[in-house]
C-alpha cells in the first residue's frame, strides 16, 4: 500500500472533525461510538480515500486510535485537530481557576496531554499539578499524579474531574476518584468543563 500523503490526511482529519463536531464527540457512548467508526469506514470521503494506501481492516483502528483520540486534545486547542474544530473548551485557565479559585493561573510552558495537565501559580506564591479531564480519564490522571507524588513529598496535587453540566458526578464515581486522590495526599475537585462554538468557527481550514 502507498503512504497516506500529508495532504490527504489531513482533509481526513478535517472531514472527521465535522463529524465529531456535530455529533458532540466528547458525550457519545462507547457503542454509539462504535457505530459511527464503521459508518466512518464506509464513508467514501473517509474509509473510501483510505483504502487506497491501507487495508480495510486497518481502517477502522487508524481513524479509533488516531482522530477520534485527538478530538478531545483538539477541543483543548491542542494538537493537527485544534484549528479543523467548530468548538472547543474555555481552556487551561478557566479549569484552574474553576477548581482552584480565582488568582490562579497556568504555566503555558508546562501545559501537557494524555492526560491535560501542568502546573498553576497561586496568588500568594504557591504552586500546584493540577491534571484534568473526565471521568473516563481517571485512571490516566491518577498515574500522573502519581508519578508527581514521587517526585516530591510537599507538591500540592490537584485532580479536576471534568463533566459536561452542573449535575454533580454519579457517588459511586465520586467516591473513586476521592479515595484515590486522599491516597496521595490530592486534592480532588469536580469541575463543569462545556464545550461551546468558537467565535471564528466559519474560519476552519486544512
């Protein structure tokens, strides 16, 4: 098979994130996802001009663990996604200051992926990790944590579990995410994180 060309990849990027855009992306259910990989699959603008440089059976797994993957990154203004999307997330210093107060901010230089983090500066000279995302994500933000944890003994740690609306997060789910956070002597914070229209959402490109 022929290498996918840069150029191609990328209007299949940008066909794919107004898929997801429309479809809320973010909010869909693992089966509701499912579906739409192998309607994606038989899509000509999509499966059909992927099939000329990958087997059929290669396309489904390149668009799950690719695109898919980058949306959410790309709603954080991060990553090939982040100028191909209609929408996005208020951004690092909106979820600091949601789950530390306001004052906090952001180190831009520090900012990572897989999960969201970096570290904040607080108003009186004080710094903590703060790591974000979903409930889906615990796991990846708890490591994180983790690994920050070893590093220092003093760091103040924060994990901001991000959901879609006020509605607080289910017990069950609130309790995990407390009991691991304690373990490691981390804050734990449930934060409303909507994705809105972007102001300059007719001036996507490829």
């Amino acid at each position: 098979m022929a290498t996918l060309p840069e150029p191609i990849r990328l209007e299949i990027f940008a066909e794919l994130a107004r898929h997801f855009d429309a479809l809320r992306w973010e909010e869909v259910s693992a089966p509701a996802a499912t579906e739409m990989y192998d309607r994606f699959v038989k899509d000509p603008k999509i499966g059909g001009r992927l099939a000329r440089f990958m087997p059929t059976e290669k396309i489904r797994p390149w668009i799950k663990d690719g695109p898919a993957k980058q949306y959410r990154r790309a709603l954080e203004g991060v990553g090939p996604m982040a100028q191909m999307t209609a929408r996005e997330y208020p951004g690092p210093q909106s979820v600091v200051r949601l789950a530390m107060g306001s004052g906090w901010t952001p180190r831009a230089q520090t900012l990572d992926v897989k999960p969201m983090r970096c570290l904040a500066d607080g108003p009186d000279g004080e710094s903590t990790f703060i790591t974000w995302g979903p409930m889906s994500g615990l796991q990846g933000m708890v490591w994180h944590a983790c690994l920050r944890r070893a590093e220092s003994e003093s760091q103040l740690i924060t994990i901001a579990v991000t959901k879609p609306n006020t509605a607080p997060l289910p017990d069950d789910d609130w309790h995990l995410a407390l009991s691991l956070a304690t373990t490691l002597r981390a804050r734990c914070e449930q934060v409303t994180y909507t994705v809105s229209r972007k102001a300059t959402a007719g001036l996507r490109s490829v």
